[in-house]
C-alpha cells in the first residue's frame, strides 16, 4: 500500500533554483571581469617591456643611436594608436593634449634650421620620441592606480638589477675606468655611458620612496619599498656621478616633505642609519668616494678637469645663444658650433675605458645641461615651449597630490618625485644614450597622474555590480 505524499505548495521550490541561477550569474560576471582585467593589465605590456629591455647587456653606438628599447618604444606607441583606433575613444583630454603638444611647434623650427636634414629629422624624432609620444603612449595605456604602481615597480626592479650589476663591478675591479681603477659602477650601460645605471637607479630609489609612504598601500608592499630603499643607496654612491646624488637628495627631501614632517623625520633617521652602515660596514666609504662627495663644494674654489670642461661646455652654449636668441642654430648643431665659442681650458674630449670597452676618447657632444642645450639649439622659444610643458605638468602633479591624503598618495609621491628628479638632473645632464628611453616613460607617468581623467583605484570598484564580482573572485 502506498503512502500518499503530501502536495507541494505553490512556488515551493523555486528559491533553489533561482539561487541556483545567481550564483552562476556571480559566477559568469567574476569570470568576465577576470578577463577584462587579464585584458587591461595586457595593455601595460609593452610599456613594461620598454622598461625591461634596459636590463640587457646591450648599448647602442658610440653616437648614441637607438637601441632595442627605443624599437620597443616606437612598437608601443604604434600599440597605444592602434587600440585607441580600435575602441574609437578619445586618447587625451584638451589640457593634456595642450600640455604635451606644447614643444611641438618649437622643435619643428628647430628641425628646419638644423645644418642638415637628416640632423635635423633625427632630432625632431628623438625630442618628439622622449617629450611627446611616448609620454603620450604611457599615460593612455595606464588605467588606474594599480597600472600606475605595477609600472613603478617595473622601474624598482630595474634599479635592482643595474645596481646589483654596478656593485658586483665596483667589488670585482671590472666597472668603468675612475682616477686609473676600473671601479666606478656603470652595470650593463658600459663606460660609454657612465650615467646610465646611475639614473636608473635613482629614478628607482625615488619610487621606492614613494611607495613606502603610501597611507593605503598593501602594509607587505609599503615594506618591500623600505628595504630597496637602502639597497639602492649603494650602487647609486657607487656610481661616482654628482649630479646624480644632487638630483635624488633634492627629490627624497621633496617627497618626505609632501608626505608629512613627522614621517619624514622617522624616515630620514632609518634611511641615515641604512647608509652609514652600507657606507662603512661593508667598505663602500673609500678614499674615492669621499673625496667624490667633498668635490661637490669644491667646483668654484678647486674644480677637476671634468668640472672646467663642463663650465667651458656651458659658455659656448650662452655664446651660441646670444648670437641666434630666438630659433637658436638647429637641432643637433651644437657640436659644430661649440669650438667657436668654447674657451681654451676646454679639453678635446672625456676618457672612457673599462667595464670590458677599450680605451676611447669621447667627444664633448652637448653641454651637459638639458636648458642650455635647448637654449642653444633651440632658442628662446623653444625653450619656453618646452620649459612651459614641463612645469605645466610639475603644478598639475603637485596640485593633485596636495589633495591627495588617502587613496593614491604613493602614486602622487611617485609622479611629483620623477618630475623634480628630471628637471633637477637637467641642470647636470641631458639627453642621449640608451636610458634616455626610460626619461620618456618617467614623463608618462607623471602626466597621467597630472593630466589624466579623475585616477581610480583598481582596490575600490565604484561599480556595484563589479564590486559584487570582485567579491565574489576574492571567494
């Protein structure tokens, strides 16, 4: 006999199902936003790589000519157009269009009164290269603050490896040849290019200090950043170049100012203590080194040779100024007028030699001052072009990071820190060389954070439905 089952209210039943249903919804939105952001984080590749190819032991020519990550580069901007062709949206807002157009039509009137075509097509690619395109590139294909933080540490990663190269030279006797010892830390760049590893390595330790005083910032990478920090100190001390340590004191003093007295007090006295035992528990605090550092206040009473001849440099460039004030002579046309207006304590050239590179007698190209450079080549005009762009970028940064106390101060920090380190390393140094590349993605990210639509953060969705899905991955 069997037993009659009692009948099933109406719409019992039905909730699993429907349950059933969302969590496969959950489900289908996690996994589409997984995608999406395997996709985004896809677009950074490129800039990364530009980054990376910097870490090979590989330099261009002797005249500077273009090296892998320069190819690297041109392929990332073609990428940027093509994505942006592609969505069919719009690549730069008015102002930053504005901003980083500005030197355009200056180094167009330079490119024409070069003494040459091909000089001046040359130089037209490579301003274009390292002041718009790239920068341009950089800031479209960077989405949010996590893109912004994933790039600085690509530059982290990079310091430490040049770094770790430059010490392992300096403890070995095969870096590049100072005061007749091969000692002086140059990593993969060689001893043709004396300052490459050097602005690696403080464009690193500047964001290392910006990423450690992040307020937000996962507490496991805040440390990470601490502990390059004194790491970085060394291969930097190691690199000889005073121009260099000027640049990324007057930045790491900025950036723990902006972050707050106290932590800057908190900061400096670990960073100080990291560095007297670096310096003189492991042996770095040579006889070299120290007299290096003392020179720094000796360039007026008692210069070295390499201090006359970049004062000589800097007078033929005022010379040459004063004769063409407006347009200046044309890209790449400082060398033929230098000697014109160079005095006679000017040597014929540096000596380079070490870090497995022959003896060579390097000429004195430019006048090792980025302003003057421009001013001489370019004019007056197209040194308030571009002059006006970058302390454009540097008062939109720094705006931005004023109201800035929670989410993003890292990247504020970062940004305001590669901006002040360039335009104070153009009063020692300007373009040329293999890591002129990674000037250009340094410009790019401080126009995004300056210049790009209100940053989000990749941590806080503001969409509901993308919060749910987020959530539901981080189950």
């Amino acid at each position: 006999m069997s037993r009659a089952v009692p009948p099933r209210p109406q719409g019992a039943g039905l909730h699993t199902p429907f349950r059933h249903r969302g969590r496969v919804a959950s489900r289908g939105r996690a996994s589409s936003l997984l995608a999406d952001r395997a996709t985004a984080r896809a677009a950074l590749l490129p800039v990364v790589a530009v980054v990376a190819l910097l870490a090979l032991p590989l330099a261009p020519g002797d005249d500077g000519g273009a090296g892998p990550a320069d190819a690297a580069s041109a392929v990332m901007v073609l990428y940027c157009a093509v994505r942006l062709l592609r969505d069919r949206r719009r690549p730069l807002t008015p102002v930053a269009g504005v901003v980083l157009g500005l030197p355009v039509a200056g180094l167009a009137v330079a490119a024409v009164q070069a003494s040459s075509w091909p000089a001046g097509l040359s130089g037209l690619g490579r301003y274009l290269q390292v002041f718009v395109l790239v920068p341009a590139a950089v800031l479209c294909l960077i989405r949010d603050r996590g893109d912004f933080r994933t790039l600085a540490w690509s530059l982290v990663g990079l310091a430490l490896w040049q770094g770790a190269v430059g010490v392992h030279q300096y403890a070995t006797g095969t870096g590049a040849s100072y005061r007749g010892e091969d000692v002086r830390a140059v990593g993969t760049f060689g001893a043709h290019d004396v300052m490459g590893m050097a602005t690696v390595v403080s464009l690193g330790l500047v964001c290392a200090v910006g990423l450690a005083l992040g307020r937000t910032t996962a507490v496991r990478e805040r440390v990470a950043a601490a502990v390059c920090v004194p790491a970085l100190l060394l291969p930097l001390a190691l690199s000889f170049s005073r121009g260099a340590w000027i640049a990324t004191a007057v930045t790491c003093t900025a950036q723990l100012l902006l972050a707050g007295v106290r932590r800057a007090l908190k900061v400096a006295s670990a960073v100080i203590a990291a560095g007297v035992v670096l310096m003189g528990g492991f042996g770095a605090g040579t006889a070299m080194l120290q007299e290096r550092m003392e020179s720094i206040t000796q360039v007026t009473d008692a210069p070295d040779q390499s201090v006359v001849d970049r004062y000589s440099l800097w007078a033929a460039a005022a010379g040459i100024w004063r004769e063409h004030p407006l347009t200046g002579v044309g890209l790449k046309s400082f060398p033929e007028y230098r000697d014109g207006h160079a005095s006679a304590a000017l040597s014929s050239g540096s000596d380079t030699e070490g870090a497995g590179a022959t003896f060579r007698r390097q000429p004195l190209l430019s006048p090792h001052n980025m302003y003057l450079l421009v001013l001489a080549e370019q004019g007056l005009a197209g040194l308030l072009a571009l002059l006006g762009s970058w302390l454009a970028l540097l008062v939109c940064a720094v705006r931005r990071l004023l109201h800035t106390r929670g989410p993003g101060l890292d990247c504020a920090l970062v940004a305001c820190g590669l901006l002040v380190w360039q335009l104070t390393d153009f009063a020692y140094a300007d373009i040329g060389g293999p890591s002129t590349v990674l000037t250009a993605v340094c410009f790019g990210l401080a126009a995004w954070w300056a210049l790009a639509f209100a940053p989000r953060d990749s941590r806080a969705p503001s969409d509901p439905v993308r919060a749910r899905a987020e959530g539901a991955l981080a189950r």
